[in-house]
C-alpha cells in the first residue's frame, strides 16, 4: 500500500510521528537504522531532527531518506 506522507514530527528516542495523506497518523523507529550507511549521522540529535517532508516521503539535511512505503509497512498506529 502507498501513501504520501504529509507531515513529519521527530520525537524523543530516534522515533518520527508521522501523518500519511489518509489521515492515519503513525509512529516509527529509527533505531534499527542508526547504525546503517547515510543514517549513522542521524545519531546527532541536531541532524535528526533536521527532518522534513519531502515529495512524498521524508528527508534529513544530510540527504537520507527513506521510501514511503517502508515508512509505512515498518510503523505502528499512533495511539496519543
């Protein structure tokens, strides 16, 4: 399943809420990824929360990103 998402908030503990363009807000770890390529800069707490929307997916100021789709499969419903 594919949605765009269309807004981004990055949380405490390497974690993004995220809203998808169906309205369904969703909550998803960065944590398995901190040790990984591009995302290992993502540690710095400064260059994570540099997330932001980008086309339909999301992007960090270092240029890591990560497809929409895994975005969505990886995370969990957002329950506030």
């Amino acid at each position: 399943m594919y949605f765009s998402i269309v807004e981004v908030k990055p949380l405490k503990d390497y974690k993004l809420l995220l809203t998808f363009e169906n309205g369904e807000k969703r909550i998803f770890d960065m944590n398995p990824y901190l040790s990984k390529g591009i995302f290992k800069e993502l540690k710095d707490e400064n260059v994570f929360k540099t997330v932001r929307i980008s086309y339909d997916s999301i992007e960090w100021s270092n240029e890591a990103d990560i497809d929409p789709e895994v975005l969505y499969e990886e995370s969990t419903v957002y329950k506030p």
